[in-house]
C-alpha cells in the first residue's frame, strides 16, 4: 500500500503543467481550454530502495550517481515527448495550422491564468530540482537545469499556440512563465531554498442561479478535476512566506508561514460575461454581475519544515507543501475587508 501511494504522490509532484492553462476564444465565442499533463515517473524499485535508503534528501557523497542522472534524464525526455506527442494527436491536429503568430490574451480572466503560469512553472521547476537533487548532481547546475528545463517546456507549448489558427502566441504567458521559473532559480541561487512558496487552493463554486450553473458546467466542466484546473472562480493562489528563514534568531516554529493570497471572481467569460454564436446571436449575457479581484491575508504552515526522521513522511510533506490548506483568512475585496473564518 504504502508503495502506490508513494507513486501517486510523486505524480502529484509534477504538477506544474495542470495550472499552466491557456484560454483562448474558439468559433461560438466560448472558451476552451488546453490542459497540458506533464508526468515524471521514477521506477518503482529505484524509488522504493531510497526512500529505505535514505537517498532521496541526503546528498550521494562524492561524485554524482551517473545511473540516476541517465534515469532522470531519460525520465524528462520521454514524458516530455510522450505529452507532446499526445498533445499534438488529441489537441492541435484538430484544429487549423498556421505561420507563426500572436494575440492578446493579457486582459482574460482578471490575469487569474497568469497567476497559474507563474505557478505552473515555479511548480514544475521545484519538482523537476528534487528529481535532480536525487542524482547527486552539483547544487548551481541543478538549479539551472531545472528552471531552464520547465521554462523551456512552457514554451513549446506558446509554441504550439502560436501555430494554431484558433489561438496564438501570449506574450502574457510567455512573461508569466518566466517570473515563476526565474523566481525559482533567484531564491534557490539566493538562500539555497525556496523562502517564499507559491501554492494554489480551490473550493467549488454552485450558485441559486440555475443558469449560472449551467453556464459554469459549459466553461469549467461538470466533473470536480475539470473544476478545479478550470475555474478560477474557485481559484486562489498565495505566496507563502517562511518568517524563521527570515528572522533565524527568533524563537519562531520552523513551519510558520504568512501567505498572500489572490482570486477572483464573476467571472463567466474571459474578458466579459457574454457568448455568442457563429452568427453573433447573444447566447448568454450576464455583464450585470461584477468582476473583481480578491486579496486575502492567511497564517500558513509550511509542511516542508516539519522535521521528522521518517524518508518517506518528509517526502509526502514536500509533496503537500505545494497546497494551501484551509484557514482563516482577511479578504480584501470591492472596497472592503472582510473575515473568513476557513479559506479553501
């Protein structure tokens, strides 16, 4: 039992790619959506001896272990092929090539998708830098090599993007995956750790408004996995500060955290809350409700920072650092501050 769960977490480890959404707006003037999965598997034997080991989180001596460089490697490049070809079979085959171009996607969502850029990437090059840690591999490379390999694989897919006759390259995305490797690789070359963590949360969002649903399940989907990689009505993320890393002479608990937070909300289109069809007849026109930001404020925990002797506890704790669990929060929000006495 305890072997499958560790699979399944190390599966959630990569999931940089799942926020790293791109919305664009298709023929009926609705939005679809592109999901891109990116897996990482180590082997099962590999993985299982050295979490009994030890080695995951305790540096090989000496010079690094040229098997695990090979495995990861291996590992980035089949998964990567194997997303892109998937991708390229289920996704962009189906839709109109084009030469190479761009739109303007800054103003969608309230920059709520950008936010899961930044996240998506940061994500994926902290997971991508225990991989390589795994290896022995020397501290600046790694660092390098995993926020260069992340930011590079968000770029094929703008690539991707900008090929397609239904969408383009986002320069907002393109920017947007630059700050969350680049603020990877700043703090690991900085303080040897991430200080500050970025961290997404999510609550299902149902209305007394029938049609609001109704419009919610056309956009975000019906099933909660696509609800909570979609909606960012349901959305938060949050930059979650580590005070001991910042004042180490206090008597602060390790684990103690402050977190930022950001959402938004009204949201049932990407610039507006109309749709319309091929001939331009309004199928759905809600610019009565208001789109606003939200800001909250949030003690946190930083799950990473729990010490414990347990190889296989540390790491799940790693894993589940990447989520913000619920607490009470202050939201800022339309002018006004309000308490919430549990944030998801």
């Amino acid at each position: 039992m305890f072997k499958k769960v560790v699979i399944i977490i190390l599966l959630l480890l990569s999931i940089g790619n799942l926020f790293a959404q791109d919305s664009a707006v298709v023929k009926n003037k609705q939005t679809a959506y592109d999901t891109i999965i990116s897996i990482k598997i180590v082997p099962d034997s590999v993985l299982q001896k050295d979490l009994s080991a030890g080695g995951y989180y305790k540096p090989l001596p000496g010079t690094p272990d040229k098997k695990r460089i090979w495995i990861v490697t291996g590992v980035n490049i089949v998964g990567y092929g194997g997303v892109m070809a998937a991708l390229a079979a289920a996704w962009y085959d189906n839709y109109t090539k084009t030469k190479l171009h761009s739109f303007n996607d800054s103003r969608e969502w309230l920059q709520a998708d950008k936010v899961g850029h930044f996240y998506g990437t940061w994500i994926e090059s902290r997971a991508n830098n225990e991989l390589w840690k795994w290896t022995g591999m020397e501290r600046k490379k790694r660092i390098w090599i995993s926020g260069l390999t992340s930011f590079a694989f968000q770029t094929t897919i703008e690539y991707l993007d900008g090929k397609s006759a239904e969408w383009g390259w986002s320069w907002a995305d393109f920017g947007a995956n630059i700050l969350g490797s680049g603020s990877f690789i700043a703090q690991e070359l900085a303080w040897d750790d991430q200080r500050i963590k970025l961290k997404w949360s999510f609550h299902k969002k149902t209305y007394s408004d029938a049609l609001l649903n109704k419009r919610s399940d056309e956009l975000f989907g019906k099933s909660l996995p696509e609800r909570f990689l979609k909606d960012y009505n349901g959305q938060t993320y949050w930059a979650s500060v580590n005070l001991k890393s910042f004042f180490p002479k206090t008597k602060l608990p390790g684990w103690l955290s402050v977190s930022v937070g950001y959402g938004a909300e009204g949201m049932f289109g990407g610039e507006e809350n109309i749709a319309t069809d091929e001939n331009g007849t309004i199928l759905f026109d809600r610019r009565d409700i208001k789109r606003y930001r939200q800001w909250y404020l949030a003690p946190d925990i930083d799950l990473s920072k729990i010490k414990t002797n347990k190889k296989g506890i540390k790491f799940i704790l790693t894993v589940l650092s990447a989520f913000k669990f619920p607490a009470p929060s202050l939201e800022f929000s339309n002018g006004k501050i309000r308490g919430n006495l549990l944030h998801f």
